[in-house]
C-alpha cells in the first residue's frame, strides 16, 4: 500500500512540477540569436530568414535629447506589422528587447506585459507577445554623468503561428541620449523637446497617434480585462483547491477506517488501467504543446467571425489549465484502478 501511495504522489508531482513553467515561461526574444551575436545588436536570425524587413515598424517616442542626472523619462515603444497600421490582413502580435548597456534602470507598471530580458541584468523585453504592440516604460537616468548613452531596440511582428517563418517581421534601430550639460538652455525649444525615433515602412509611421479620449478608453478596457481575468483565476483556482482537497478527505478517511474501493478482478483491471493511463499521457502531451506554442484559443472561432470581431473570449489559460487536471484526473483513475485490483475479494465478487 506505502508503494502504491508513493507512485501515485510521484505521477501528481511530476504533473504539477510540469504545469509551473505555465507560470513562469516567457516567450520574450533571448538574449543571442542563433548565430550567438546580441539579439538586440544584430535582431533576430530566426525570424524571416534573419533578415530585417520594412513591415516591422519599431518606434519610441518621449526619447529626450539630453538627459539629466537621476531624472526619469517614460518612454512608449511601439511594434506593428506595416500592413495592419494602414488597414489591411497583417500581423496582430508583437514583441521587443530593450538595451540602455545597464546605464540607468528601467521600470514599468505592473499591467505591462514586461520583464527582465533572459541572461541579462539591465536589458528589457516582452514577456507576452502583445495584441496592440505598444508598452510604456520609464527610464532613469544615471546619478552621475557617465557621458552618451546608447540605447538599442529591436522589435518583431509575427502570425502568432508558434513557429518563426517568413510570415514574421524584425527590425531594429539604435539611438543615443546626449550627457548633462551638451545642450545649453537658451537654445532653442525645439531643439530640447523629446523625440520620437522609428524604423519601417514611410507610411504607416505616422498612423499612431491617440487622441486622450481614446488613450483612456484604452486604460479603461486594460483595467476590466485585468479584473475579469483575475476574477476568472480566483474561480477556478478555487474549484480546483476543493476538487483535491475532496480528493484527498476521501483518502484520509478510506486509511481511517480500513476502507477503499471494491475489489476488480484483473482480466478488468488491467484494460480499464491501460484506458486511463493512455488518457492522462495524452491529455498531458496535449496541454505542454498548448503551452509551447504561440497560438490563441478562441471561442467562437475569429476565423468564423469578422477579423476585427471583439465579442470574443480568450480560452487558452482556460483550455491548457483544464488539460492538465484532467490528465492529473486520470492519472489519479490508474492509482484507484489499481487500489481496486488489490483489493481482498469479498464473498460476492467470488459468486
């Protein structure tokens, strides 16, 4: 019984050690490409056969010409598929990396989809691929003078088919920040205004601006999906707690009073066991590949809609987190299964 009781904690803990990457995996750029340069030097040698291309439109804005010490400055970094900003079927996901060389520090809200970027202490970049490809940071300026800061950003466009192809755009662009000092103050206005610095097709560079009517809109619908998606975790994360813990009382209570499930004989045992087993692998293997890909679960389907359609929900933390406890469910059927099998036969299952 200790034997089966160990195998079954071990098929549990290796499903839910699997399911925490869900949590933790990022599908941010890394940081060397596949040629080992800096990613955010020299882009991305994956995507589009490694070449940069007009369709990625990488912008920043608010870039001042001349920084001040300890001053901070936000910044608004925008990625987008030429194609899309000027109307027509083009990417909808986006993503970028982020690199001042650990001069100053960067900082973001917590609804921004952004992180610290892979094997790097300063550099930034998505850790969500991003449906409007717009993130707003603040960056701070160095306590001393440490003379012109270069920034680096490279940003890409893609399908959101999990697999880099052709159908995926990259672009980088490179800029620098003057030290204290180099500009003096009676010099033109305009000349110590911000700066917006982009890289892309002409004509759709200038198709971004927001009015603050819209700006709002934006933050309003940002701030309602937070708490519905965080209303939706609570939920089910709840039912998933009572559903084990249910799991577990019976358990304690069968030990309690020397009881368990009735005896299967084994010519039935050991199909219905095969069953099960077979289910729980494949549901598992099921759900790491939802995980590992790019793809969104949508119901219903956009394709059965029109492309812009926004009455549709997002089901893919849904979908994979149901995957895997029905695979943990299943793996759990086997441990009962077999629990059965063992059983001493009582006097009607000899009849």
């Amino acid at each position: 019984m200790a034997s089966i009781n160990s195998k079954a904690l071990v098929v549990l803990l290796i499903i839910g050690m699997a399911a925490i990457p869900a949590l933790g995996n990022s599908s941010g750029p890394p940081y060397l490409n596949q040629d080992g340069d800096l990613t955010v030097k020299y882009g991305c040698s994956c995507h589009n056969n490694g070449a940069t291309s007009e369709r990625a439109v990488v912008m920043i804005t608010s870039v001042p010409i001349m920084y001040d010490l300890d001053e901070s400055y936000q910044l608004t970094i925008k990625v987008a598929d030429s194609l899309t900003l000027s109307g027509g079927d083009g990417n909808t996901k986006a993503g970028f990396l982020l690199s001042s060389e650990n001069l100053g520090t960067f900082t973001w809200t917590e609804d921004e989809d952004i992180r610290i970027a892979a094997d790097s202490d300063g550099d930034i970049s998505h850790s969500e691929t991003d449906s409007d490809g717009i993130w707003i940071v603040t960056w701070t300026a160095p306590s001393e003078d440490v003379g012109t800061i270069n920034f680096w950003l490279v940003g890409n466009s893609v399908d959101g088919g999990g697999v880099p192809d052709t159908e995926d755009y990259w672009n980088l662009l490179a800029f620098s920040i003057s030290p204290p000092g180099t500009i003096s103050e009676d010099e033109s206005g305009a000349i110590l205004s911000t700066r917006t610095i982009s890289v892309g097709d002409y004509d759709s560079l200038f198709l971004l601006e927001e009015t603050d009517a819209q700006k709002e809109a934006k933050r309003q619908e940002a701030i309602a999906n937070r708490i519905y998606q965080q209303g939706n975790l609570f939920y089910w994360f709840s039912l998933t707690a009572l559903i084990v813990g249910a799991v577990v009382q019976r358990e304690v209570l069968e030990r309690k009073y020397d009881e368990g499930p009735e005896h299967l004989a084994l010519e039935l045992a050991y199909p219905q066991a095969i069953r099960q087993a077979a289910v729980s692998v494949i549901s598992f293997v099921v759900a790491v590949r939802w995980l590992a890909e790019d793809s969104v679960l949508e119901f219903p389907p956009r394709a059965l809609l029109d492309p812009e359609a926004q009455n549709v929900t997002d089901l893919t933390s849904f979908v994979i987190g149901f995957t895997f406890l029905f695979s943990a469910w299943f793996a759990y059927a086997v441990y009962r299964t077999i629990l059965a099998a063992r059983a001493k036969p009582k006097v009607k299952d000899l009849l």
